[in-house]
C-alpha cells in the first residue's frame, strides 16, 4: 500500500530531519491537532511557518485568528 506507516521511501521534498524519528500526531474531535515540534507547516498558498517549540497546536476550524496555530477560538461554538 502506497504511503503506508511501514514505507520506507519518504516523499519528494522531505527534510534531512523528516527521516529520523517519527513524529507523534494527536488528533481530537474537537480541538485541534497537537503535533510534536519543532515543526514547519506549508499553507495552502505556498508559504511556509514554523515553530520551535516541544509541541504546537494547529487549527483544524479556522476560526483562530492565529492561523494555522491554534489560538483555542473553537471553545466559543464547539
């Protein structure tokens, strides 16, 4: 299967660091995706933001004003 977990072959484009450990993903229902840092998020229109910290938290609403990041703006209507 193409892109499984257990793929070895990493995609065009991916960083030196991209190669290391694995990277854990913490997905809720609803609040946002916590991902294990330092990361680097590529947006729709090609730019690229990135952030040093252990871990960071990415919008899955788009209601934050802090967008991509997480700015906890989905406990007004979740």
């Amino acid at each position: 299967m193409p892109n499984s977990p257990s793929d070895p072959v990493r995609p065009a484009g991916a960083s030196e660091a991209a190669s290391g450990e694995a990277r854990r993903v913490v997905m809720s229902r609803k609040g946002p995706m916590l991902v294990e840092g330092p990361v680097e998020v590529e947006l729709e229109d090609g730019s690229v933001v990135s952030s040093d910290r252990f871990q960071v938290a990415l919008c899955t609403c788009r209601r934050s004003r802090r967008y991509p990041w997480c700015d906890t703006s989905h406990r007004d209507r979740a």
